[in-house]
C-alpha cells in the first residue's frame, strides 16, 4: 500500500509540475502568440545560421571552379573545361554533400518561417541563397560569366543574411 501512495504521490507531484511549466509558459492560453513568436525567432535564427554555414561552403566550391577553369583556359592544364570543373567538384565532394544536405534544411525551415514576422528578409535570403546555389552548383556559361557573376552573386547572399541578423 505504501508503494502504491509513493507511486500515487509521484505521479501527482509531476502532474501539478507539468501544470505549472504549461501554464507559465503559455499564461493560461493568453501568450500563446508569444510562444509561437519565441519558437519562430528560433526557426529564423536557424535559418540564418544555416544559410550562413553554407555560404561559406558555396564561396569554397565557387572559388575552387573559378581557379581550375582559370587554369584551363590560361594555363592550359586541363584538355576541356568539363575536365577542370569536374576536378574542382571531385576536390570540393564533402562541401557539395554538405550543401545539398543544408539546402534541404533551409527549404524545411523557410516553409515554416516564410510567412512569419520578417518574411521579406527571409525571402530575400532564400532569393539570392537560390541563385547563388544554382550559379555554384549547376555551373553553365563562359569563364568570363562565372567570373563577372561569381562575386556579384557571394555578395548578394552576404547582404540578405547580414540584414536578417541585423533583424533578429
């Protein structure tokens, strides 16, 4: 009998707990939107920390092209341009694995936070995130295009994550 008032006493003591954490946190159903916000300042700081993590990642691969297509075209290492840009993304593979992995996390997390409070600074984030993704990863064009666009493109990017963090 007394394990089962041990038992009882236990239970009862993490019922009013949990009644207490739930009605702290949420007032009573009152701050309820104020629950909301804290975990969709959370996702947006996520968000911002991801796209940053892999842009540093996109400049790496992105630098690596620009160099073995410089080698083709101006040192005459490589026999055709495929073969150059083949050698930067063959010693660039972990990035590449990593970006791809990251950029399914930034379209998870920009489905949830896209409608939220900084929703502009959000869709400009995953705008130039996009571009510079597919300027990076389905490279297309001459050496002179991916040279011209290459820096446009890492500092588009740059300054939308910079003006969302500036916002959270």
């Amino acid at each position: 009998r007394k394990v089962k008032e041990f038992k009882m006493k236990k239970i009862l003591s993490f019922a009013l707990v949990s009644v207490f954490v739930l009605t702290a946190a949420v007032g009573c159903g009152q701050n309820e939107s104020k629950v909301l916000m804290l975990i969709s300042s959370e996702q947006e700081t996520e968000f911002c920390n991801l796209a940053e993590e892999t842009q540093e990642m996109l400049d790496i691969v992105a630098d690596s092209i620009f160099l073995e297509w410089y080698d083709y075209v101006y040192e005459d290492k490589y026999e055709d341009v495929d073969s150059a840009i083949i050698a930067a993304t063959d010693a660039n593979e972990e990035n590449i694995y990593k970006i791809l992995e990251n950029t399914e996390k930034l379209n998870a997390l920009y489905k949830d936070i896209r409608d939220g409070d900084l929703k502009e600074e959000v869709k400009a984030v995953m705008q130039a995130y996009n571009e510079y993704y597919s300027f990076v990863i389905e490279v297309s064009g001459s050496f002179n295009d991916f040279s011209a666009n290459k820096e446009n493109l890492k500092k588009a990017l740059s300054t939308a994550i910079k003006n969302l963090s500036i916002e959270l």
